[in-house]
C-alpha cells in the first residue's frame, strides 16, 4: 500500500512515494518505471495510486481513461463525467469493483490525479476532491500530514516530501527507501535514499 503525498506550490504540484511492495513476509522495492506508484502519463498528468497493488497495476494498465478535457485542462466537471464513468467500466471489467450489501460500491485503492498547478483525489467511493495545498494518503498519511501540514512557503518541498516519507517509514514496515520524487513541471523521475 505505502503512502502517496502531494503538494501544491506556485503552479506546480510536486509528489512523493515510497517504493517499498510487501507480499505476505516478502519486502522488495519496485525500481521500475512501469511499476512506480506514481506514473507520468503522456498527456502531462501524474497518477498516483495507493492500495491494493492489483487495483494500482490494473488502472496503470488502463491509464488512457484518465484524460484531459477539450480545452487540455483537469476540471472535476471532467472527472466526474468523463473519467470516473469509465472508471468504474474497468473496475467492473476486471471484476475489482467491491460491492456489498447495504454499502455504496468501493475500490480497493485512492487516486491523485495532478496536472500542471491542479490536484484531485478520486476516492475509494469515487468522491471527487480538488485541493489546494497538499494531500497525504495511505497507510500512515497521518504521520506525514503534520510534517507537509507545518511546510512553509520558503522550504524546499521535496526535502519536506522526504522528511514525511522518512516519518511514515519509522512508523511502518509498509514504507521503505527508496522514494519516488517528480513534480508536474520537470515531469522528471528521482529516487532518493537508496535501499533499506
């Protein structure tokens, strides 16, 4: 699952992941462009997915549903109606759509979607929601919040990316170095930290 953290400065939105996959007592980092948490798709947008890694590889698979509006910009106005319909065709596709009796269908894992200066999270239960700071999410978004929360206007963000991703690495086994760095203006991957 790891943990997934975006930030908003100026008009950029800079995010940060771990690398670490946990499989039963295996630990092992995934060092492949293909595999990252956060991918670089070809229209300029960033996707990063946490949960389940069958519902990341899947939507990673399918990466062309998330695209731009005809103006080339992400609105929730195109979220909702273009991709999230889409979406959900995918996940009841390849049969990962949860539903339960009594309960609104989920899915097993949360979306950041960034492009150039905008952010939204597509939620478990498909709420949409665009912020305009920072968003943390996984298994230990809490002890990173407070980190990116207390970041201020003249920190480096990625060095406060790394110091919340070290934070939630004391506090789970789930995250690990070394850490996925990129930003929707260089749209340029960096790991740092090295192994654990």
């Amino acid at each position: 699952m790891g943990i997934l953290i975006a930030y908003k400065k100026g008009d950029t939105i800079y995010m940060g992941t771990d690398t670490r996959v946990i499989a039963g007592d295996s630990k092992r980092n995934e060092l492949c462009e293909c595999n990252y948490k956060i991918q670089k798709l070809d229209n300029g947008m960033l996707l990063g997915i946490t949960g389940e890694r069958l519902e990341r590889q899947t939507l990673i698979a399918y990466s062309e549903i998330f695209t731009l509006d005809k103006n080339g910009e992400l609105t929730k106005k195109h979220i909702v109606k273009e991709i999230i319909p889409k979406l959900l065709s995918v996940l009841i596709k390849e049969n990962l759509l949860v539903e339960k009796d009594g309960e609104l269908p989920y899915v097993k894992a949360t979306i950041l979607l960034a492009y150039k200066d905008t952010l939204y999270e597509i939620c478990a239960n498909f709420a949409v929601i665009k912020y305009e700071d920072f968003q943390v999410l996984g298994r230990v978004a809490d002890s990173a919040q407070a980190t990116m929360a207390n970041t201020k206007e003249t920190d480096d963000i990625n060095e406060r990316i790394v110091k919340a991703l070290d934070i939630a690495s004391i506090n789970s086994q789930y995250v690990g170095k070394p850490y996925l760095l990129i930003d929707t203006k260089e749209l340029k991957y960096n790991l740092v930290g090295g192994n654990e």
